[in-house]
C-alpha cells in the first residue's frame, strides 16, 4: 500500500482525496497546509489520518510514500523539491514548473535521487488516450490533415489565475491541456510555433496558438480563463472527421464520415474521477522502481514547458520567480 500526503489544501487537493478515499492501491496518509487549523479541517472532512502546519513537516514523515503537489503553479518547484530531497516520491500538478528550467532542475535532482517525479496531467493517463489513438489508428477518417482545440473556464474570482505572483495566466493552467492534447493526437515533430495573447491585470486571459508540424499537419489551440468554452478536440482528416467532447475529462468520441454524418460514437469507461490513472501509475513506476512514468516520459514535461516558456517570451511575458 502505498501511503499518499498532499501538498496543499485547495479544491483540487479535494478531488484527490475524494478519488484515493476510493481506491485499494493507495491511502491517503496526510494533508499539509501553511495553516495547522486548514489543514487539520481538511483531514477531518476527508479523512486523512495526519495533519500538517507547514509542507516541511509533512515532507520529513517517514511513513509517506509519496506527496501530491497541489499548490499555486509558483510554489510547485519548491514544494518538490522538498519532497524529494526528503526521500519522497512525487507527483506534481501541472503545469509541472514555471518554466524548463525549474523542470529539468527537479528531474535531475529525482534521477540523482532514485525517485520517481511525474507531472499529474491526468490526460495523459486516461483510458481515452488509448481509445483516440486506436481510432486514428484504424484509417476510420483516412489522413489526418488538421486539429482544433479549445479549452476554457470562466475563472474571475480565482487567485491564482490572475496573479502574477502565483505564476497566473490561462497558459499554465488551461493551456497546457491543449497543448499536450496535439502532441498526444499529432507527435512532437513541431516546425513552427505563433500564438497571440489577451493580456488583463498583467496575466493572460485568452490565448491562440498554432503549431505547424513537418509532415504538413496543422494544430489550432485556443484557451481561456474569462469564459465558458465547448471544450471541444475536433480531429480532420481525408476521408473524415472525429470530435472529442471535453478534451479535459473525455465524455465521448464522435466519429463523423465525409458527408458529415454521425457513424459511431464511443463511450469512455466508469471511472471515480479521472485522477484515479495517474495514481494508479504511479504505484506501479515506483513498485517497478521507475523514476518517471511512461504515460507522461521526463522529456515531454520538459518540452512543453519550453513551448509554453518561447510562447511567453514572444509575448514578453516573463513570470516573477518566488524565492
């Protein structure tokens, strides 16, 4: 059994707990929080057997297997940092880091330490990875030719989105899921990168970016954090199309022929919540002695942490470090 503590108590340390509460590989062993009193409530309404007033404390528990990095984008390359130089595996939200630099730092620090870091982009992980690629696959709708994604929320009363401190933006916290979406779906032989931004308050709300491959495809991303989007990964090729409803979370894919009609649609599996795969992997890299999982490899993170860093260079958008 392997024993999880999570780092930070915010709504998305709620839907991790929820899910490991319900699952037999894992057990959730502690939350920690810069506040003893959050922290310990959080415990109490999720229980967690251990509380904990700093991430310090928490990380130098012997007993923890492995800690779940929940907190603000800012603080993610400290709070694993820490875990690691404790002995603890880690799996880290994304967007992994603020930038490559910081994701190749901890990456080095895990291999010289034996120990598994893997960045929780539960897409990645998901049973609907495979299924999408069978499809592509199989010549359904002949050669791919193009994408459009688009994935958007509308966020004004949260903090950490529009603060530039707490590394803010649409980029880092919807972007990222596009992104990874074309190089899931199209590969990473990327030749060509433009993207545009809204900027408000000094972080990014919308964002647009193309990627041009070498093979010709081309790859239309859209994300935002100021409104309510379809969500929607549509995939064209020449003898059809498919559609991806919630590229975030899949609920179904659609396939359509040349003339536009409705020829199949596959349903995606039961699951607890999504986050359930990316624990799951987890168990088994470190049962394997793994220092990275397969499902999201050490030099993907590091890639797409270099598109996200040259797209907000050509938006001379640099984010503030924390120390």
């Amino acid at each position: 059994m392997i024993e999880i503590g999570i780092m930070g108590a915010g709504s998305i340390a709620i839907k991790m707990a929820n899910t490991v509460n319900e699952m037999k590989s894992a057990n959730l062993y502690g939350v920690a929080s810069r506040d003893i009193a959050k922290a310990q409530k959080f415990a109490d309404t999720y229980h967690i057997e251990h509380a904990y007033g700093s991430y310090k404390d928490m990380a130098q528990d012997p007993a923890i297997d492995l800690v779940y990095v929940a907190t603000p984008h800012s603080h993610h390359y400290h709070c694993a940092k820490m875990a690691l130089n404790a002995g603890k595996h880690v799996l880290c939200e994304k967007a992994f880091t603020v930038n490559a630099e910081q994701a190749k730092a901890l990456i080095q620090l895990a291999k010289d330490k034996k120990l598994l870091i893997t960045e929780a982009l539960w897409t990645r992980y998901m049973p609907s990875r495979k299924i999408l690629n069978d499809v592509l696959v199989s010549g359904i709708i002949g050669d791919v030719v193009s994408l459009n994604v688009n994935l958007g929320y509308y966020l004004p009363d949260i903090e950490r989105i529009h603060d530039p401190k707490l590394a803010g933006g649409a980029l880092l916290d919807v972007g990222v899921y596009v992104i990874n979406f074309a190089r899931m779906v199209f590969g990473t032989d990327i030749v060509d990168v433009e993207a545009t931004a809204i900027f408000e308050n000094g972080v990014d709300i919308t964002d647009n970016i193309t990627f041009k491959y070498a093979d010709n495809k081309m790859a239309t991303l859209q994300c935002g954090v100021n409104g309510i989007y379809n969500r929607l990964g549509a995939i064209y090729g020449t003898k059809g199309l498919i559609e991806v409803q919630n590229i975030n979370n899949p609920e179904a894919i659609r396939i359509y022929n040349d003339n536009y009609e409705l020829i199949d649609t596959i349903g995606i599996p039961e699951q607890i919540s999504g986050y359930e795969y990316e624990v799951e992997a987890c168990v088994k890299a470190i049962k394997n002695g793994e220092i990275e999982c397969s499902e999201m490899p050490h030099e993907e993170t590091i890639a797409i942490m270099q598109i996200m860093d040259s797209i907000r260079k050509s938006w001379h958008y640099e984010i503030p470090l924390i120390d």
